[in-house]
C-alpha cells in the first residue's frame, strides 16, 4: 500500500515504497541475468549454436527462468503506476507481456538444441533477433506513454523518456533495413533501464504523478 512521504506537508505526495521495491528488483535482476553469459547471435553457426546451448542447457534454462520473474515484476511495477496513470500502467503491463518473447524463444532453445540436430537449434535462434524486436516495441510504446501522460508534470522524465523511444525506434529500422545497429544496440537498453531506476526513484519520493500540479488553495481565514 503506498504511504505518505515523509518529511513533507504536500497532501499530494504519497510515496510508493513497494513500487519502488518491484522496479529497483528489476534492474537487479536484469543485470545479473545479462550480464554473467553471452549467447550466440543470428550469424553464428548452426553447430556452434546447437553445442553452445547443449553444454549449458541447465544454466541457460535457469537464467530464462529468472527471466520470467524479472518480467513478473517490471509487470508488477506497472501495475502499481495505475494509481499514477491507468494510461502509462497499461502500456507498462504490455511491455512487460513482450519482455517475455525474447525469454521463451532462449528456453525454447536451450531445451531442443541437439548437436545431432543443429538445424533445429538454428530455426530457433534466427528467432531470436524477432524476439528482441517485439521487445523494443513494447518498451517504444511504454517511453512514448511515460513521455506524453507524465511528462506534463515531470518534464525531465518526459525528456527522458522520448529519448528511449527514439533510440528503441532507430534500433528497430536499422534492423529492418539490415543495417548495423551499432552503439544503438547497447544504448537503447541502457537507456532503458536509466527510465525504470529514474521512475523508480520518483515513486519512492512520492512525486511522480500525471498531469498538470493541482494548484494549492490559499489558507482559509477564520471569521471572526
């Protein structure tokens, strides 16, 4: 349940510690899962695929797992932001829902490849790259709602956010014109999870909210 901030006499700042809990779990998260193992990508071979997911089936299929909880809570996350804006909560619980393609296209695989077999492990990791762009959709749709509903009260976050849909946006033309996506591969991510701690900072403090502040009333003077 959210609280009240402390330290502030403002009625309409109310604190959401637990929504700051579910997204702060899921930048740790995230980066535990990417960063310990690099998986093989789209131009890899069909056998270096196949034997690469066949030697560590067990840790890859864990981390897709784990994967599946960190999705949990960015959805959790966002389903906390309707009190915010049922707008931005709705675009957050999509693209944690996309957040799941990527991770089940890698489980998938890590359960079939077979090195006796490596056309199978190839068909789906030529999936993988279809995984990753159903992903940014979501995170595109998720920043343009960030950037439009809260930005009004929250320039800065608003700011912030339409820089990551059009990093996300870019990413994704480059990939459909087959053109290297270069520092855009990593930037776009990045930024990404720069969103998430920004906002996950703000419903700490109790100040992220959508629309225009409503004006305080004056004082009311007691008559005599």
């Amino acid at each position: 349940m959210a609280a009240k901030a402390s330290g502030t006499n403002d009625p309409d700042r109310t604190a959401d510690r637990l929504a700051a809990g579910f997204a702060f779990a899921f930048i740790v998260l995230l980066l535990a899962t990417e960063l310990v193992l690099t998986l093989p990508d789209e131009a890899d071979s069909p056998a270096f695929v196949a034997r690469f997911y066949t030697a560590h089936r067990a840790f890859i299929i864990a981390l897709q797992l784990l994967g599946v909880i960190d999705a949990l809570l960015l959805g959790a996350y966002a389903w906390r932001l309707g009190s915010v804006d049922r707008f931005v909560a709705g675009a957050g619980l999509l693209m944690a829902f996309c957040a799941l393609a990527p991770t089940l296209i890698t489980l998938v695989l890590a359960i079939v490849a077979d090195p006796a077999h490596p056309e199978v492990a190839a068909g789906w990791n030529m999936l993988e790259p279809r995984g990753d762009d159903i992903l940014f959709v979501g995170i595109i749709v998720f920043a343009l709602a960030v950037a439009v509903r809260l930005g009004r009260n929250n320039p800065a976050l608003g700011v912030l956010g339409l820089i990551v849909a059009v990093a996300c946006l870019l990413r994704l033309i480059l990939e459909a014109a087959g053109k290297s996506r270069g520092a855009l591969e990593a930037l776009g991510p990045l930024l990404f999870v720069v969103l998430i701690a920004t906002m996950a900072v703000l419903s700490f403090r109790g100040v992220l909210r959508a629309g225009p502040r409503r004006p305080r009333e004056p004082p009311k003077i007691a008559e005599s």
